[in-house]
C-alpha cells in the first residue's frame, strides 16, 4: 500500500532540488527541515552538517546582523531581497540576496521560508565595472584589422557622435560589449557612467525594481533606491540580451526611452532620465519580433543604428592578430613567455569554425597555456584532448572535400597563387552561384551560406556584384 505521506515528501524534495535558488525551510525552534543542493552550494556546507540542526548552532552572525529566518519565525516579518552576510559553520564569509517569509497555519507560526540567490554574480558586475573604470576598451583597442571589421568600426565610431539609441547583433562571443563600450568612450558621454545590465541574469520579479528603482514600502522591505537608469544619468546604459528581457517590461522601457522619463516602483511621479540606450541581440532581432519575444515597436525604437557583428568565422584575417593579443594577455597573467604558436595549430585556427567566436579562441588560447610549461611555442599536444580530436578530424576533412572542379584548377596552376588567393576564388565562384540560385535574393543566400545578410552584402561590394 502507498504510503501518501511518503510519496509526498519524496516529490516535494525532488522539486526542491530543481530550483536554481537556495531554500532553506525551519521550523518554529528554528530547527532546519528543509535545505536544497543549491543552498548548501551557496553556503559552502554540506546539506547533512545542517539539515536537522538550529540555525543558530550551525551559522554565526555578526553584531549589527541577524538571521532573517529566524526574525521571520520570531516576528511574522516578511524581508524581500535583503543583502545579508553571515558566517557558515566554517567561519567562512557568505553573502546571499533573499527572500524570507513566515509560515502560517491557522493563524500561528509555524516556521519560515528563505530562498536565497549568491550575490557572487551581482558583485562580479561590480568588480567588472570597476576594471572598465581603470581600464576602458575604445576603438583603439579593438583587435580588427580585416576589411569588414574595419567597416563596422566606421560604422560603430558615426554612430557615437549622435545620442541615438543602438542595437549591436552578433553570434555570443563576437564582442557586442567592446564594441558597446568603445561607442561609449568616443561619445559625448565618455564622462558619465557606462552600465552593463543583463537581461536574462534576475527573475523576472527583481528587474523592474532593479532598472527603474523602488520607493520605500513599493513591497516589504523596499527601500528609496535608484535604478540602472537614474545610476546611468549623463552616460550610457547597456542592455545585454534584449530578448530576454520580459514583455511588461519591454512595454515600460520603450516609454522610458520615448519620453525620457520613468517611475520608480511603488511611485506617483514621473522622474527625467538622460542616458543613452545601447542594447545587444545574440539572434536575428526580426526573428524574435516574429517569435514574440520581442516588442515590434521596441525593436524600431532601439534599432536607430543597427551594427552587426560578422562572426569570426567571416573575417579569419583577424586569428592571427587576435591570437598575438591573446599570448600577450596571458604572458602576463601567467608569468610565461610563449612567442608563438606552431604552424599546425595556425592552420586549424583557420579552418576551424569558431562557433563561440573570439571567446572560444581566448578560451583555447588560455587553456593551452595552462598546459604548456618553459616552451615558447604552443604546440598541438598542449590544446585540450576535445579540441585535438577536432584537429585530427578537421585535417582529415580538409583533405578529402575539395570540390573536383578547383582541385583541377588549382593543380592547373603553374606555381601561382598563394593559398589564400585560391580560396578567395573558390569562395567568390560558389558565393556568386548561390546568388544564382537564388534569383539575386541576397537575404535567401545568405540564410543558405550560415551568413548575415551584411556580410554578404560587403563580400558583393567589394567583388563589384551588380546584382542587376
């Protein structure tokens, strides 16, 4: 027979274990019954050396601090994204963002609920802040020296003249932030802030009150508090992930951005903001319009200036430069004095598709020289086992995919072209016949290459493609 009361509990411990918050349950003494994965994670604590034990004989606080658990038990307050700092079992500093409140049966207390997130990530978009702070990228500092990068930069250097808005697209990894916050520093506004937000890193309940700010007693626990956009006057605010942020939201920013002013969460007057919005997309902006995940009249609102960032993938000129930066960062970092990388890892550079784009050749950069040790080259035997399997595959690809028709021609050649030349024509006579196919329609061909529409359309230009 089933024992419900069992049942129960095995499902409600298995749902708790899902979430992507701590939660830390106690009862009326203050004893813990209740105590997640992700809490003990949080904590640095193992779920056994808490579970069925006070807090107050596992946690220490300090003398101006408190447990909001047991407040909650001891008062029926509830607390709504307190900051609090406490000390584990360990003597180990913790500092959590929470939510606490009472639990109540038929009028009595019977314990509380807390539901934590690690401030980790909210102090280390403080920590980058300050690093941009000291150390600001521009233009100047930008790693780009092919052709459709340096158009983009052009691009990206009118538009930080002007205080029009400005969407950025491009694949993760391709550098939308840089880019954002070298528009910054050569704008009108380099003086003011430059603030990062992500739309998609808090719930959905905590990003009105973050970006727009909260007036004392807008929810328990609220206090006066600026948000992103008042923080942000006179300089420049970066929304990251766009999509991600929520509808109501989304509805609340475009009035921001055509009126110039906001409300603050739980207020009746309208406050002046001054700060210039540039926003990021990692998709098609016209495919989340469509898929609705994003507002119409946003898009249009924020696409003023519209940069689209080619992967690295489309302007392979830039790996090896980019990969000279990168050994310099971590010859510093490291204490290394790494020169170079082999002509075997340079070749796979250049076929290698970078899906994750200049992060994943900073990533692989980095950990190849966490393997190497005195060399002053990097070597094929020290890129991680993943990436040397691909090398093995993609050298045995390269050699057996070339179409019949160029490798006629380029075994026709007497000595001729270098490489790069041959695949520069091989590349132009297939792009051309996909433009054939597809009737001239530049926006189908480039969906059928796996390229956007603006790299296709610089490749024409500079072929001298007259599609009529």
């Amino acid at each position: 027979m089933v024992n419900w009361d069992e049942t129960l509990r095995a499902m409600y411990d298995f749902l708790v274990e899902q979430l992507d918050e701590g939660v830390h349950v106690i009862d009326a003494s203050g004893k813990t019954v209740i105590y997640n994965a992700k809490m003990a994670s949080i904590e640095s604590m193992l779920v056994g050396d808490v579970l069925d034990k006070k807090v107050q004989e596992v946690f220490s606080f300090p003398k101006d601090g408190y447990s909001t658990l047991l407040y909650a038990v001891q008062t029926g307050a509830t607390s709504m994204y307190r900051k609090q700092t406490y000390y584990n079992g360990k003597g180990e500093v913790v500092t959590t963002l929470n939510k606490t409140m009472p639990i109540v049966q038929a009028g009595e207390i019977i314990g509380a609920v807390e539901i934590a997130r690690d401030i980790t990530q909210i102090e280390r978009i403080q920590e980058n802040l300050r690093s941009r702070e000291e150390n600001p990228t521009t233009f100047a500092t930008l790693i780009a020296k092919s052709e459709v990068m340096q158009a983009v930069i052009l691009e990206a250097k009118r538009a930080a003249r002007t205080n029009s808005s400005v969407l950025i697209v491009g694949e993760t990894g391709t550098g939308k932030e840089r880019f954002a916050q070298s528009i910054h520093q050569e704008s009108p506004r380099k003086m003011g802030p430059f603030l990062t937000f992500n739309c998609a890193s808090l719930p959905e309940d905590m990003v009105e009150s973050v970006l727009f700010g909260t007036m004392h007693g807008a929810f328990p626990g609220a206090i006066d508090r600026q948000g992103w956009f008042e923080q942000g006057e006179g300089g420049t605010l970066l929304l990251d992930g766009l999509s991600a942020l929520p509808l109501p939201l989304q509805t609340k920013l475009l009035r921001v951005l055509e009126e110039k002013t906001l409300r603050r969460l739980g207020d009746t007057v309208d406050r002046h903001v001054d700060v210039r919005v540039i926003a990021t997309m990692h998709e098609d902006p016209l495919d989340a319009v469509n898929q609705g995940r994003l507002r119409k009249d946003l898009y249009y609102r924020l696409s003023v200036v519209t940069l689209f960032l080619p992967p690295l993938r489309e302007h392979k000129e830039d790996i090896a430069p980019l990969t000279a930066f990168f050994l310099h960062r971590y010859n510093d970092l490291f204490g290394m004095q790494v020169q170079s990388v082999s002509k075997e890892i340079m070749h796979f550079f250049m076929t290698y598709p970078w899906h994750g784009n200049v992060r994943e050749l900073e990533n692989m950069i980095e950990g190849a020289m966490n393997l190497a040790t005195d060399q002053k080259e990097l070597l094929v035997s020290h890129l991680p086992m993943h990436v040397r399997k691909r090398f093995a595959e993609l050298d045995d690809v390269m050699v057996r995919s070339w179409p019949a028709s160029f490798s006629s021609k380029v075994e026709s050649e007497k000595g001729g072209a270098y490489l790069h030349q041959q695949l520069a024509h091989y590349e132009k006579a297939y792009v051309l016949q996909q433009l054939a196919d597809h009737d001239g329609n530049v926006s189908a061909t480039a969906r059928t290459l796996g390229v956007s529409r603006q790299s296709l359309q610089y490749r024409l230009r500079k072929w001298q493609v007259d599609r009529s």
